[in-house]
C-alpha cells in the first residue's frame, strides 16, 4: 500500500506521518510512505509511483489540494482522498473529487484512527484481486479463491479452490508481503498458505480441506506456529 501526505506545513506532515506510523505498527500492515510539501512534486512523482491513499491539504502552492486531487482521481480511479483541512468550508470542494474523509485539523488526533479503519476496509474491497501476467495476457484472481501457492526455479502456481491451476513466471519473495496482507502464511520457502483454508498446523505439516497437507519448515518451527496462531485469530 503506497501513501502520500501532501501538506505545505511540514509540522502537519509529521504529524500525519506518526500518526500512520503508530497506526499501521499496530495493525501490522505492510505501506510504503511518500511525504511532499511541493503539491506539483507529488503530481510529478505520481508519474512514476501508484498511490493508494492520498492525505491532502486544501490550501497549497501551487496546485491547491483540489487540483491535486482531480489530478490523482484522474490518474489512479480507486485512490482514497482523505483531506484534512483548518477550515470545514471546503469540505463541499472535496466532495467533487469524491473525497473518502473531510477532517479538521483539530479533530486529527481523535477521528484519525475511526478514519483509518475506514480506509482500510475501502482498500480491502478494492484490491480483494491479484494480477499477474501470463503470456502478454492479465490474469485476474480473487485472493479468496486461491488456495495456496507454490514456487519452483522462478515460477509460481496457483492452486484454487476448484483444484485448477495456473503458472506464470514470479518470485514467491516479491509476493509474500502482499499475500500475507489478505491472510496468506508462508509456511516454507515454496510455498504460501491461504489460512481461510487452514485447518490445523501439526507435526510439521499444514492441514489444507480437500485433504491437502503440505510440510513446514521444521527450522524456527516454533516461531511459525505463533504466527499461524496470531493471523488466525484475527481472521
């Protein structure tokens, strides 16, 4: 998840920046953070980066926030606009770019983690696909309907729900990060565990339904099984 905060007060900025910081450690999510207090360097940046959630100041130099955020909405259809302002009067302007929030500056602190897990949630409904490329062709999955991955000389296969799969050039260390974010465990070197189909973690083996059993890794075995247990419990 990439996150831009644009504000020309970079005390602001901070401030936004520590609260995501103190967020997402507790929520234990993966994001990639991206500060500007230059309105035109992150239209600039956005050439190159694909933001995911925008924080935006209305008042700025010299693409006020409303520009900035056509701009964005424009460039990446999904992007979550939260603005935080000092004044409500623009909340009205924010609507047009379909803004997610409008808070005040003064109400950060106590709205920003109501706000966040908001945020999160529309984030989650959004990207509940993966896409990967396969013979110049894009293949799209629901996370949901994969059942594990397995990897071997730098290709992944996807095995379904259905017992179908696919293989398409990737490395499983590229993709671990944004599986585990949708629940998914890497339970050895080759392959990735969807726990909405875990059934038990025993003997140095993961029980799949379908009566699929995959082995562990038996080093840092332990350490493994606590966080099985954790991600299930927030499951």
């Amino acid at each position: 998840m990439n996150i831009a905060i644009c504000d020309d007060n970079i005390v602001q900025v901070r401030k936004i920046e520590s609260l995501l910081e103190k967020y997402f450690f507790e929520a234990k999510v993966p994001y990639e953070l991206f500060s500007y207090t230059d309105s035109s360097l992150l239209v600039e940046d956005s050439k190159k980066y694909s933001f995911d959630i925008a924080f935006l100041d209305v008042e700025m130099n010299p693409v006020n926030g409303i520009q900035t955020g056509e701009y964005l909405r424009s460039t990446f259809p999904n992007i979550i606009l939260i603005y935080v302002s000092g004044y409500i009067d623009y909340s009205v302007q924010g609507y047009k770019v379909q803004a997610f929030r409008y808070i005040l500056k003064k109400d950060l602190d106590a709205l920003f983690k109501e706000d966040m897990d908001a945020a999160l949630l529309q984030y989650r409904k959004i990207n509940d696909y993966f896409t990967y490329k396969k013979d110049g062709e894009t293949i799209i999955v629901p996370y949901r309907d994969i059942v594990y991955l397995m990897s071997s000389e730098r290709r992944v296969t996807v095995n379904d729900v259905n017992g179908e799969t696919d293989t398409f050039y990737a490395k499983l260390d590229d993709l671990e990060k944004q599986f585990e974010y949708h629940n998914f465990l890497r339970v050895q070197q080759s392959y990735l565990v969807n726990l909405k189909y875990a059934l038990k973690l025993s003997n140095y083996n993961i029980y799949l339904r379908n009566n699929i059993v995959i082995p562990v890794t038996k080093r840092n075995y332990q350490q493994l099984r606590l966080k099985y247990t954790e991600m299930k419990g927030r499951m």
